[in-house]
C-alpha cells in the first residue's frame, strides 16, 4: 500500500515528509488493474448494490493545456446528493501557498500517496445545485457558472494566458460507482471507486484517508490489511483523471 518508504531515497523521503507536515490531509491509493478488479471486489466482499452511482466530467483543451501544468477542472454528478466541482493544482508546496487560501473552508491540501510515488495537491471545492452539470453537459452551457466566484478566481491564477473556463472542452462524462465500507477486520473505513471508460476497460481505485500525522502509521497497517486479503500492492498504478483526459482528447466528437 502506499507510502512504502523502502522504495525511496533519503532525499525523497525528507521531501514527502515535508510535505505530508504542512497537508490537511493524506489519502492512501491502490489502483487495480482490471483484470484483478472482480476477484479483489469479492475478496474484500464488496457489494455493488451499496454503491453510489456517480458521473464525472472533466473540462480541458483539446490537447489538454491543463493538464500539461498540473490543473485539473472538474464537476461531478451524485445519486442521492448535491453536485459539486472543484478546481485542484498539483503538485504544490504548502508552504507556498497564501495563508488565506489555507483559511478557506472549501480549500485543501492534500497528500495523495500510491506505491511509487505521490503528490501534493491543492484543491478549491463547491457545491452546486442538482442538475447544474447535468445541463451543461446536455446544452453546452456556461462552463464558468458551475464554479464559484472564488473558484474562478483561483483558475484564473493559475490557468494559461487567454485560456477561460468557457473556452474548454467538455471530456467526459465518466460512470463511477464509489462504496465506502468499514471492513470487519480493519479498524480504518475504506472507499472503492469503479471507474468504467467507454472503450470498456475499467479502474478499480481503494482507497482511505487519514491525518497527516498518521499517515506513515496507516499506511503500514492498510497494506498489511490489503495482504491479508491477497491483493497485491506492487502492481502498476494508473491514474483515474489522466486515463479519462487522454480518452475523450483523442475523440474529435
């Protein structure tokens, strides 16, 4: 599981420790490759019918801008739940970043750590009306009005000259299932997140979150939990929001 301090160097490990100190929070990943994702769901005995249903769009330039700096635009459908979008940038330095930006309550920085490697990201986050997204994504919409004034603010600082959020492109929509579970013999709550392309091929992402002061500690019993369980934690990891950028940049339509 992550965090697997044997696989870096002393100036890597000084670096994430650095790091995980001035976060709000760390959150733990393992990706699954699809050809493992049913016998890891029945091992762990998840149940699909617990799941929330989820839909998830991205917002980039055809040849992905953003990406290519680290930014990510995104707004989100939920079953049962409001919709959401956030603007996140990564990686950063926590130290670099204003002291009022730390203050906001929808602001966080975050420690995402998978088997070789990690990332500091700082994300804006909003909550929008039910059916915001689901109208843009129908008529083409204002792309800007599913972000708050902060968040375009916070976009507008860090997104390439000439470049506004009505000008992206809509790439998506991805189906997601996501289940949190508190496994019986783990003391930690887990998430699951399905994540099923057009193309058919699917990622299975576990994951759990933690403070930073814990990280090293949970990490630790995660992955011996995950062991436990048989599923492997050396596996190549992909990553659920650069699979689903270069999906729909490569499709003209």
């Amino acid at each position: 599981m992550p965090i697997n301090t044997g696989q870096l160097d002393g100036k890597e490990l000084a670096e994430l420790m650095k790091l995980i100190e001035g976060a709000d929070s760390v959150e733990l990943k393992l990706t699954i490759p699809d050809a493992d994702s049913r016998r890891t769901m029945a091992a762990l005995e998840l149940d699909p019918i617990e799941a929330q249903i989820r839909q998830v769009v991205f917002f980039d330039t055809p040849d992905l801008q953003l990406n290519a700096i680290g930014l990510v635009v995104r707004a989100r459908r939920s079953q049962g739940a409001t919709d959401d979008s956030v603007i996140k940038l990564r990686p950063v330095v926590p130290e670099e970043l204003s002291a009022d930006l730390r203050q906001t309550n929808d602001f966080n920085v975050e420690v995402d750590a998978m088997p070789g490697g990690y990332v500091c990201s700082a994300s804006y986050k909003a909550k929008i009306a039910v059916g915001d997204v689901k109208q843009v994504l129908r008529s083409g919409g204002q792309i800007r009005k599913l972000f708050s004034k902060p968040q375009r603010a916070y976009y507008d600082a860090h997104a390439p000259e000439g470049v506004g959020l009505d000008d992206l492109t809509i790439l998506g929509p991805i189906t997601v299932i996501k289940l949190k579970w508190q496994p019986t013999d783990f003391k930690r709550p887990m998430v699951a997140e399905l994540w099923f392309y057009p193309d058919g091929s699917r990622i299975l992402e576990l994951s759990t979150k933690c403070k930073p002061n814990e990280a090293f500690q949970v990490a630790a019993e995660t992955r011996a939990y995950l062991a436990t369980n048989d599923i492997d934690t050396t596996g190549e990891q992909q990553t659920k929001t650069k699979t689903a950028l270069e999906f729909f940049a490569t499709r003209d339509d």
